[in-house]
C-alpha cells in the first residue's frame, strides 16, 4: 500500500481546511484500498480534525508556536522518518516551506506544494508571512509538482518568479448532495432570526448572542413556524474576519442597497463577525445600518444559512484562488456577486454577476439589479448556478482527478 502524507498549517475552517478534508473523506478516496492518507497539522487541532478522524484519517498535531518551531521542525523530520511516506503533499506558504526542507532530509520521494490561493497583499500581514513567502519563491523549482486550485493562483506565483515545471491545475470540489436547495433548511434558518417583516428583524445593537440560534436540528417541527418571509431579501456573505476579504467594503454597499431596497438585511458569518469586534461594529454603525446587519459570528451549520439567503456576496479585495463560499452557495442554488477575484468570474460565469474590486458603489448596483429581479427569475437563476457546480465541480469528479494525479506521481 502506498502512503500519502498531508502537512497543513492547521485544521481551522478556512477554504484550504475544508478542501482537504473533503478530499480526504470523498468515497473515491477513503475507499481506495491501494493508498493510505494520513495528516499532520502544524498548530494545534481544529474544527476539520473531528471530521478527519470521524472517516478514519489519522491526525498528528505539532502544537507549534512561535518558541516551540525548532523543536516542532525536528519532530516534523522524526515523524516523516518513521511514516516514510510515498507522497508528501503540503497545503498553504507555511507548510509547503517547512515541508520542503524536511521532507528533503527524510528522504521523502516525492514532495508536491498545494497553492490555495492568488494576489496577496502581504503589507496586510506579518513580516514572517513576508520572508515564507520570499523562501517559497527562492525554493520553488525544489518541489516535484505544484498543484493549484485557480489559473489566477498559477499566473500570480509565476508572475512572482516561482520556478516550477510541472504545475498541475486541480479546482476546488463539493458535496453537491450536502450542499444542495432544502426549502425547510431555508424556512428553518429565517424563523430562528425571527424574520416575519421589516419591524422585528434582529440587529447588531438588540441581539446579545445570535451565535446561538438553533440550528436545524434545534427545530423539530418547521410546519409550526408562523410567519411571511417573503418580504425580507437576505443577502449573506460568510467568511472569516481578515483583511482579504474586506467587509468594509460590503458594508458601504449593504447601505447603499438598503436605501433602494429597505427590506433588505445583511448576514454576516464566520470567525470574528460578531459584537466583539469593535473595527467592525464602528464600521456597521458609522454607515447607519446598526439596524440592518445580523451578525452570526463562527458558525457550523453553513448548509442552512447559505440555503436562507436570497443573495450570496463575495466582497474580497485579494488572495482568492477558488473561494469555497461562491461554490457552496452555488450548490445550494443561490445566485452570488463577486469582486473580481480569483477565479471568481469563470466560476460564476452567467450565473450571477462581477464587479470590481474596492468598488462599493458597482457592489451595490450588482446587488440591487439581481434582487429586482422577480423571484421566478432570481430562482432560475440559482438553477442554473447549481447546474454549473454540479456538472465541473462535483466533489466526485475533482476527487478523481487527484486520483489519478496521485497515480502518475507513483507511477
């Protein structure tokens, strides 16, 4: 049996997390009897462990840190001797430097980086995350094949000068079963915000804790929910609190957009969106949409939101290679916008619309066309978004193409 080791910065719920933790529990792979996954964190566990480990992939974490990195560097080199691994594949700038050199002095045979990403303006990030990205460029010809995720992603590191000739372009994949219209789901997420019209609709300054409203499972009999929702159009992004992804930005549209269209609301999720973020609160309320905004702070049940909405918004002003969120929205049958982005535009495609980067007011006026629409419309739409997913990136078709790159590295 062969053996393929994944070393990854950390197992958190960003995009690079989840994209190897549906890799790795996809039927194609967890049910290949002629390769064994097994995968080392850098930091401590995360949220993607317990699923990892849940389909029977071993996780070994290294707990590093800033004072611990030699030590954890060493014990990386101990345990790669000791797994002797076919295949190490590393994911994100971090890991693919670390990985390289010690792969390289435990004699791994081959050594392939995953980037996850395209632009990033690294004024926006530590001087560390500056100088491993300068080493990764310098050791880029080292590696024996680089996967990437977007053509944005390969044109932006080449364009940096990474030296590497065998790049292979593998795009993100989905659960189109998991990720998929529930018409319950979506009745059940807006009845925990107590949406029923204009005058009740939670905000930022009256709702002490909205990171616990139930989840589907809280909820055992939809058909009792009372209330209308159709006049509240819920636009949503979910994405964690970072620079890249630039929710002032959103937030300068969402006021624009609920000037034209009053009954709109805002939903945002992911790591850092709540009330304790100060930056973010001062923003929402200096834009005076302190009563329009619905914060959900890190959240699990991404199924049920996404199926709540009526509009996904991607608002990133870098860094995107393929952003997971565009696709499970899409999945789910939600028309998205997107700054331009990554790969954004040929992922969406007709199915819903792009806009500059940094530009609220092309944001807004994105967002207001596509709610216009009659919902007829604004579901056909999200038909042919689903269509789209479902026919380039089923989890199933991207699964086997990792296969079969796997088998030519082994080969």
């Amino acid at each position: 049996m062969k053996k393929i080791v994944h070393l990854i910065t950390d197992l958190d719920v960003g995009g690079a997390e989840r994209q190897l933790t549906r890799l790795l529990t996809s039927e194609l792979l967890r049910n290949d009897p002629s390769v064994q996954h097994k995968v080392i964190s850098l930091r401590d566990s995360g949220v993607m462990e317990q699923v990892l480990k849940t389909a029977g992939i071993e996780v070994l974490n290294l707990s590093m840190q800033k004072k611990n990195v030699v030590h954890c560097f060493l014990k990386l080199i101990k345990i790669l001797c000791n797994e002797k691994p076919d295949i190490l594949q590393t994911w994100l700038y971090h890991a693919d430097i670390m990985g390289l050199i010690a792969g390289k002095l435990a004699k791994i045979p081959k050594i392939i980086w995953n980037i996850r990403c395209s632009y990033v303006d690294f004024s926006e990030y530590s001087v560390t995350t500056k100088w491993i990205q300068k080493l990764c460029i310098a050791f880029s010809s080292k590696p024996d094949a680089i996967i990437v995720n977007s053509k944005a992603g390969m044109a932006f590191h080449q364009s940096l000068g990474y030296k590497q000739k065998n790049w292979c372009y593998i795009p993100n994949g989905f659960d189109i079963h998991l990720f998929n219209p529930d018409q319950k789901l979506r009745e059940t997420f807006r009845a925990s915000l107590n949406i029923t019209n204009a005058s009740n609709v939670p905000n930022v300054s009256n709702v002490p804790n909205v990171s616990n409203v139930p989840n589907v499972s809280d909820v055992s009999d939809v058909s009792n929910i009372p209330g209308d929702f159709s006049d509240i159009q819920l636009i949503g992004m979910i994405a964690r609190f970072d620079p890249m992804k630039d929710h002032s930005n959103l937030i300068k549209a969402f006021a624009k957009v609920n000037c034209a269209l009053p009954n709109t609301r805002l939903v945002l999720a992911g790591l850092g969106l709540d009330q304790n973020n100060d930056f973010l609160m001062q923003e929402i309320k200096k834009h005076g949409v302190a009563d329009k905004v619905i914060l959900l702070g890190l959240r699990q049940d991404i199924v049920q939101i996404l199926n709540g909405l009526d509009l996904f918004v991607l608002s990133s002003k870098f860094g995107e290679g393929f952003p997971n969120v565009l696709g499970e929205a899409m999945a789910c049958g939600i028309p998205c916008v997107s700054t331009d982005v990554g790969d954004a535009a040929w992922i969406i495609d007709d199915t819903g619309s792009i806009v500059p980067r940094e530009a609220p007011e092309a944001l807004s006026q994105a967002i207001i066309e596509l709610l216009s629409k009659d919902q007829k419309e604004l579901r056909e739409l999200g038909g042919k978004a689903r269509d789209r997913m479902v026919k380039f990136f089923d989890m199933d078709i991207i699964s086997k193409q990792y296969q079969n790159f796997y088998a030519r590295m082994l080969s």
